[in-house]
C-alpha cells in the first residue's frame, strides 16, 4: 500500500520571519520562502506555487529535509490520487489561512543569555511592516476568518510599533485568538480592550524567582516591574496567562531557586506553568551530544509534584521531553 504524508499546519500557516515566509511554526526548519526584498506584490501566487510543490511532495510519499524529525506531519497509506488544482482549494476555503505567526522583528527590551535571536537571525536584516501584509492577505481571500489564530513571537512584542493596529485591524474582522509571547517588562494596555477568546494566551519567561537571577539571565533590573506587570494583566484583562521557567546551567538550575519561582507564580493566583531547558544545550550544540544532567531531572520533578499539589498545570514542550526520555538530544 502506498505511503503519503499529511500536513495542516503546512496547508493552513504563515510564519513571517525577517527573510523568510514559512508554512510551520519553525523558525530553524520547516518549509517556505525568501523574501530577501521583503516584496509582498506577488504573495498569493507564491504562497499557492510554494504550498502547491510542498503538498505534491507528501502526497508522493516524499518527506522533505526540512520537515524530518517534526511531530506535526501524519504519515498516511492508501491508494492517494492528486486532488487539487491548490488555488482552488484556497478559493473554496479549504486550505485558507487560519494561523499566522509574527516573528519578523527581533528589537527587544531585554538581553536573556540563551535568546535565540542572538543565534539565529543575522543583525543587518532588513525591517518590515507586516500590518500592509495581513491587509493584503484579508484583501485578497487568504484568511479563514471564523477560525483565525494570530501568534505573536520575534522580539518582545512590546517593541513592535504595528502591535496596536494590526490588534484593531484583526478584531475588525471579529480575530480574538491571540497568543502572545513576552518578558513582561513593559505593559501592553492595548491588552484591556480586547475580549480574548479562551484559546488565547500569553506566555512569558520569567526564568526566575529572585531579582539577582532575573538580572543575570535578562541583563536588566526589572524583575519586580515585571512581577507586578503580570498581577495587573491577570486582574485587568481576560486572557490566559501561561508562566515559563528556562534551566540554564550554573544560573538559575537549583531548585531553591525554581521553588521561589513557583511560589511568585502561585501567588499571583498563575496556574500553568513551563519548564523547559536552555535551547543552547539541546539545540544549538552540535559538536556533541546533550547530556541531562541528573540534577535537571530533580527539577522537573520538584516542579512537577509542586503542581500537583497546588493544583497548578505542569507542561513540558515536547521537544524537551523527548530529550529528556532519550536521556540526551
């Protein structure tokens, strides 16, 4: 019986980066294309060109390079024929966009140790706006608008100046799934306007649960200014708000130092939480293979059983706990 792949997120995602588009939520891999002159005129054509290749590959039973090792795909048997012409389908709203992640900006206003931007993305990008690029999409059929989601990533969003009009430009065509990555140092009020539907969320890594370790791991003192930012976004608007702790060796990975973390999260009445692991360790060293140090393990473990009795949310990404199961990455 033949083998083909399936994807949704490469069907239904656009991911803007500074040099790239994307139809995953991988910054680092996943399937796409350059926009080096950040020249949007041509976008519907080369969205369907490039998802019209991707998709054909699946459907042949060929797995690209870029998407091995993903969890997202599903592997198919059957007798699978061609099923589309691709604009079509996006004509009948079947592979519309429903998730668009924005992540083509990196100005922040903190400087963690272990941010990817520092890795990934070369200083002399050139700057966009996405806000034309999501009229564009709404104005030539792209968007699936009763299912939308809008992620937020790059920087910190609190540094992005479109952030307040893309917001009224999305919930002007009724988008209230958001999801929102930050620090926490400075306050969004653009927040308290919106009525978030249940699946949005903001994620932030407070890393920390000491001003001293804040500092050493953001570069700035701000750990009680972000504290109360995250009281007053609990009590102010309606959106889920998700904590994330990120081990880094010789910094924060003690567990008195992750209890008194938990106990701020708990205090401000946050009941889910993150732990995950400095992305240096498990993803940027190539040269030798990433060995959990014992004592990470305690770690979860103690976050863990503090949840549980708590009756606070423990997550772990899933790329963290397939480490964590392999013993290494």
């Amino acid at each position: 019986m033949k083998k083909y792949y399936k994807c949704k997120k490469l069907e239904t995602t656009l991911h803007f980066l500074p040099k790239e588009v994307k139809f995953c939520c991988s910054n680092t891999k996943g399937l796409g294309f350059d926009i080096k002159d950040t020249d949007f005129s041509n976008l519907k054509s080369r969205i369907i060109k490039a998802k019209n290749t991707y998709i054909n590959q699946l459907e042949k039973g060929i797995l690209p390079q870029e998407c091995v090792g993903c969890a997202d795909y599903i592997e198919l048997s059957g007798n699978k024929k061609g099923f589309f012409n691709l604009k079509s389908l996006f004509e009948k709203k079947i592979f519309k966009i429903s998730y668009i992640i924005v992540s083509h900006f990196k100005e922040c206003d903190c400087s963690c140790i272990y941010c990817s931007q520092k890795y990934l993305q070369d200083s002399n990008y050139k700057k966009y706006e996405i806000l034309p690029v999501i009229k564009k999409l709404y104005k030539e059929g792209l968007i699936d608008e009763e299912n939308l989601k809008v992620e937020f990533q790059g920087g910190n969003v609190t540094m992005l100046k479109e952030f307040d009009a893309i917001i009224d430009e999305l919930t002007q065509h009724n988008c209230n799934k958001i999801v929102i990555n930050m620090n926490g140092i400075n306050y969004l009020e653009k927040l308290e306007t919106i009525n978030f539907d249940p699946s949005s969320l903001v994620n932030i890594s407070l890393d920390a649960g000491t001003r001293e370790t804040f500092k050493k791991i953001k570069n700035v003192d701000a750990f009680e200014q972000t504290v109360n930012n995250i009281r007053r976004l609990k009590n102010n608007t309606n959106i889920y708000i998700v904590l994330k702790y990120v081990i880094i060796h010789g910094v924060n990975d003690n567990i008195e130092e992750l209890n008194k973390f938990l106990d701020i999260a708990k205090d401000l009445k946050v009941n889910d939480i993150i732990i995950d692991i400095d992305f240096r360790d498990t993803m940027m060293n190539h040269e030798t293979e990433f060995i959990v140090p014992q004592h990470y393990y305690d770690m979860f473990k103690t976050a863990n059983e503090y949840c549980q009795k708590n009756n606070m949310i423990y997550r772990v990404l899933n790329y963290t706990q397939n480490i964590l199961d392999k013993g290494r990455n």
